[in-house]
C-alpha cells in the first residue's frame, strides 16, 4: 500500500465497553476480531501502534465504590480489568499474526511484561503493537488519563480516543437533537465548555504537552486507517 501517512506514531484508547460489543458485560470475541483487523491495517502500511485499554466492561472503582468497596480496593480491581482485556486483545491480535505484546503498570511476572518506557518505544520502533495495561497503576486515575500519559512518554504523534460518537458534541447527541458537533476544539475549550471529552487529568496532560487528541467514532469501518492517513474524522483537540 503506497499511502502517505500522516502519523508514524500513534496511541490508541480503546475503552472496556468497546470491547464488550452488544453485550452487557465482558468481551464479545468478533469485536476483538474486528479491531485486529483495524489495527492490522495500520501496522501493515507501517504504523506504531501502542493501545491502552480500559476496563469498564468488567470493573470501574467508583461503581464498585457505589456498591459498598473500599475505593482504592475497586480501582485496583478496575485496573486488573484491564490487565485481562489487554491479555484478549493481544490474543486476538496473535491469531491475526500480527506481533504484539501486553506491558503492565503493575508487574504480573510470567502473565504480562512489566512497563519499560525503552523497552516499549523499542518494541514500538520493530514495528509491534505494544498494549499498555493495568492503567497508571495508581487509585483515582483512568484509563483516559494513562492513555495520554503514555502517548507523551512514547513519543506518539497522536492519541486517539475511540468513542461511540463521532466526535465532541455541544451536548449529548443521544439525548439533544440540536447538538452540534465540534470539528476543532482547543485544549481550553474543551476544560471552559465542560465538554466530556475525557477526564481533567487527561486534558490537562494534553494541553501541557501539546499531545493532539482525536475523538472519533471506531464503529465508522475504515475510520481508524483513515485518521492516520489524514483524514479528518471526528473532532480534534489540539492547540
Ligand atoms: N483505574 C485506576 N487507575 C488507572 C486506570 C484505571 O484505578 O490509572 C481503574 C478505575 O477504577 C477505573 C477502572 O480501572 O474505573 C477501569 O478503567 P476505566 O474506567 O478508565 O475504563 P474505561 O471506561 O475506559 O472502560
């Protein structure tokens, strides 16, 4: 494939109800197929592709909290969650031949590797997809959060935040038919309109480190290979 790339580089988030398809809880399989698939595509017109992966199709900390856990107690639960969508992920990606491996915030010796910023941009550079898991490794953070502090660390040119919408909109599209969707937010915007984008932390980060963020939808088929040649799909936030 002869297209121009725009991005060398990118750091993709995956959510946990991303993965978990039409189902109510845990992880459909031809979901995981799919995004194999996608990915594949990057990788194959020569992409570094590093994930970051949620959990929230199978624990959050807050609900846990909710339901009578200890907080600390549920994001640690939360963030094993992620550790055991990350290990599906890889699988997939595996069974597609595309080479991959899983590095945990929290070391988990002989299931995942443990987190090696060096060891990941090597990884990266050979042209693997590196699956970032376990979050931050701290209570109180989110994946959204760990996704944009490990864009900075590795470099990435791009983080990518898949979502449902297509985008930022003024308002929730599911709920508002007059909202409207964003095209361009900046970092400011995005923390005066409130607009839920990710969380504080995440923008925060982003602004502070001039990391542009794209918010598209991944159910859009051909919209992650798009993005990276170019396109302009969903909203970016950027400078
Ligand atoms: N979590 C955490 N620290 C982190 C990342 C995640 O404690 O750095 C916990 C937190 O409880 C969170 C859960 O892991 O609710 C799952 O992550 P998240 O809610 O971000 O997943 P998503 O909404 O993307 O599926």
């Amino acid at each position: 494939v002869s297209r121009d790339k725009k991005y060398k580089r990118i750091l993709l988030k995956l959510s946990g109800e991303a993965l978990m398809g039409s189902l109510g809880f845990g992880i459909d399989p031809k979901v995981l197929d799919r995004m194999a698939l996608e990915v594949g595509q990057l990788v194959g017109i020569g992409v570094q592709v590093g994930l970051v992966v949620g959990g929230g199709n199978l624990f959050r900390g807050a609900a846990l909290q909710t339901a009578g856990l200890d907080r600390v107690t549920g994001d640690h639960m939360g963030m094993l969650a992620t550790v055991m969508n990350a290990l599906a992920l890889r699988d997939a990606l595996e069974r597609s031949n595309i080479k991959s491996s899983v590095m945990s915030a929290i070391p988990m010796s002989g299931v995942v590797d443990h987190y090696d910023r060096r060891k990941a941009i090597r990884a990266l550079t050979r042209g693997e997809v590196v699956i970032f898991a376990a979050g931050t490794g701290n209570p109180f953070f989110t994946t959204d959060s760990a996704a944009v502090l490990r864009g900075i660390e590795v470099d990435a040119d791009l983080v990518l935040k898949a979502t449902k919408v297509d985008g930022v909109y003024s308002a929730d599209p599911m709920l508002d038919p007059d909202a409207e969707k964003y095209d361009y937010l900046s970092y400011d915007e995005v923390l005066d309109k409130k607009l839920e984008v990710m969380d504080l932390t995440a923008i925060c980060l982003c602004r502070d480190h001039n990391m542009p963020l794209r918010v598209f939808a991944m159910e859009q088929q051909g919209a992650l290979l798009n993005i990276v040649v170019g396109g302009e799909e969903g909203t970016l936030v950027a400078t």
